[in-house]
C-alpha cells in the first residue's frame, strides 16, 4: 500500500463543500460525553478547513445502530462539544442524506460547519451501498477522511464516496499513516516490536509479518503461555490456545532462520485464578517460566522479565507496541505493563503505540506524552501491522 497520500493541504478547499468523515464514536453516559478525546484529536482539521473557507460537512458514527434510528446514538452531544470547541455554532441535521441535511448542505456559506447524524442510522452503511454513498457524495465536491480508527473498514462514509468525489486525508490520518507506514516501511533500526494481549489467535498474521521486518519481537500477555507450551514448558492453568502450538513452533523456526531475536518471558507472575472482579486484591508469587505450578495461572510478566524486555526496547531506535503485558486493569498485575510503558517514555527511540488497551495503558500511567505517537484505531492499527490494505486509506489520492 502506497503511504504517502495527498491530504488537506494538497487540494483547494475554499469555497468547495467537504464532506469531512471523522471518528466521534465517543463514550457517553446519560446523556453527556465521558471522554471528547476524539473530537479534540479531530479539531486541527476542522480548524483548518473553516479557516482556509471551505463549507464543511462532518460526519461519524456512534455506536452500533444496526440501521435503526436510536435517539441514544445521536450526534447532537458532539455538535454541541465542536461548538464549545470551535467558538462557533455547528449546524445539526436531523438526518443524514435526507431533506433537511440536503437543504443544509445546500445553505452552507465559507467557513460553516455542519455535522450529519449518526451514519450507522443507515441500513446501507456498514455494506459500503453504493446508493448511499452517491448520495453522501451529491451533498459535496471533495471528501476528506479524518477517521483513522475506521479505515480498515471497506463503509460507505469511509470509503465508497471516493468512488464519486476526489478525496484526500485530514491531519489525524496522514500522522497515522506518516508515523506507521515508515516504521514498517523503512524503520531505523534496531527495530523492536512488542505484542502483547491475550490470544495468538488475534495476532496471527502480525507475528508472521513483522517477523519479516524487525530485529527484535517480544512477545508477553496471554499469548505468552501458548509460545512457552510450544517449547515443551507446562503452563499449569495459563490461557493457552492449543490449537496454535504448532503455528507458534513455526514462527519460533521462522525467527530464527531469518535472525530474528525472539524474546519470551523468563519468568511470571501467578496466581490460583483469575481476578475476580478484575480489580479484587489477589495473591500472587513469581516463577520461572519454566516453573509454572500446575494448576496456577500467569496473569504478568515477571521481574527479570521486565528487565530483559525494558532492556531491549531502550537498546532500540523505533518501538511499536501492541497489547498489555498482563491484566494491567488490576494493580497487581499492572507491573509488566508499567515497565514497557517506562521503557518507552525513557527511550530516545521513535515510538509508536498500537490503539486498544496498550494506548490506554499509557494514557492512565501519564506516559502520553512522552511516547511519538499513540495511534487513534485499535483494529485499524492492528490491520497495519499485519500488511493489510486499509480501504479508508487506500481509496484516497497518491501525491
């Protein structure tokens, strides 16, 4: 896939109608938003849109509508937090490609911003219709795609109006794919990845491709224990996915043969079950990996664990991280995650944060800040890693 794509800046925008598609699927609770950290990371492009004349068309979806008209899911919270935002009113509509967000669109002066409702009230969103994206298309002359959490899905608002109006991307997408797509293109190196999470299953495919592309790849969080049953160790009562014992035998071969250092957990923290609720006071002691009792469970990495991967990730000049080191949502068992966050925030590398949990991770420990770039898209970010062609991505212009 092609990252170096035409954005904002590339095209005129004054006077045009931009139907500009962001990601405001933000957490609400009774009626108000708990986070507007997606609408704030979308405001430089808007910014720039009304500052530069353009009549601006936003969209987004909000949950998960399934084309039913659910007033839960409206969009009208976020018009209002882009107004507070924006220090100017943004026009609602009541709909999204019907009378009233016509006659708006058709109404809009320079500089305007108006937001569509939620476009998952559309049966024919989430199948890419291509009658619902002419009819997104007809209300604009340009589209810009701001959503980078949904460009690995093929929607009609994120990528089936390219197919009728030139289209480029906002701020938000062009550091995604700027930042990512040169770490996977063209790292400096050493180059370390760090996955982690819960299932081998879910990272199938980015193992297999950045073992073609790093120096280093450590592995930990759940699907550590599947890797260490693949080497013969006894996982007592770890999560372990059985059916991937051989996958991992072959990407262990795989490392090997390309010279790729694989790193494991040397030892872990275990304990009797697994939290319950998530955050309950647990007892817990550490073992070598090799040493897991039967009937014990791994829930982190452990001390000497922790060295050895903050270790090779310091030693690094470009880190991506992807998924939690253990189950970070209980004190306890935060360590291992703590210390790859530490060893990012430390390290003078180009860092790079899969979206998910590993993000949120870093957010809660106040290391933000201190890392390169935390990505916006949790699935898209993993699609990424894995080589895939985004189609939110992949239907805007080349420059």
């Amino acid at each position: 896939m092609n990252y170096n794509k035409k954005s904002i800046e590339d095209i005129e925008v004054a006077g045009k109608r931009v139907l500009c598609r962001c990601d405001f699927n933000v957490p609400t609770k009774e009626g108000k938003i708990t986070s507007d950290k997606r609408i704030v990371s979308a405001m430089p492009t808007i910014e720039y849109l009304v500052n530069h004349g353009a009549k601006v068309i936003l969209c987004s979806h909000m949950g998960k509508p399934k084309g039913e008209w659910k007033p839960e899911l409206s969009l009208k919270v976020v018009a209002e937090r882009i107004s507070q935002l924006l220090g100017k009113e943004v026009i609602m509509a009541s709909d999204v490609i019907g009378e009233d967000a016509k006659a708006k669109a058709a109404a809009l002066q320079d500089g305007d911003v108006m937001l569509l409702e939620n476009v998952r009230y559309m049966k024919g969103e989430t199948k890419n219709d291509p009658e619902l994206s002419r009819e997104l298309a007809s209300m604009a002359d340009i589209f810009v795609n701001d959503a980078f959490g949904t460009a690995h899905r093929a929607h009609s608002s994120t990528a089936g109006v390219a197919d009728y109006l030139p289209a480029v991307c906002g701020y938000l997408v062009q550091k995604e794919v700027g930042v990512m797509g040169k770490a996977l293109a063209d790292p400096e190196r050493p180059f370390v990845a760090i996955l982690g999470g819960a299932k081998v299953s879910d990272k199938l495919n980015v193992i297999n491709n950045l073992l073609e592309k790093v120096d280093t790849l450590i592995i930990g969080g759940g699907m550590a224990y599947t890797f260490l049953a693949a080497k013969g160790y006894g996982v007592g009562a770890s999560l372990l996915d059985a059916e991937k014992l051989d996958y991992c035998r072959d990407m262990m071969a795989k490392a090997e043969e390309k010279g790729v250092k694989l790193l494991l957990p040397v030892d872990t923290a275990v304990a009797a079950s697994f939290p319950s609720p998530i955050d309950a006071e647990i007892e817990v002691q550490t073992v070598a990996a090799d040493a897991i009792p039967d009937g014990m469970m791994g829930l982190d990495i452990g001390e000497k664990t922790r060295e050895l991967f903050a270790e090779a990730a310091k030693s690094a000049k470009t880190v991506v991280w992807n998924g939690p080191m253990g189950v970070f949502e209980n004190p306890v068992l935060a360590k291992g995650t703590i210390a790859v966050a530490q060893a990012l925030a430390d390290s003078d590398a180009v860092t790079i944060v899969g979206g998910g949990d590993s993000a949120a991770a870093c957010e809660q420990l106040g290391f933000a800040s201190k890392i390169t770039h935390i990505s916006t898209g949790g699935g898209a970010s993993l699609e990424f890693l894995e080589g895939l062609e985004l189609p939110g991505i992949a239907c805007l212009q080349d420059k």
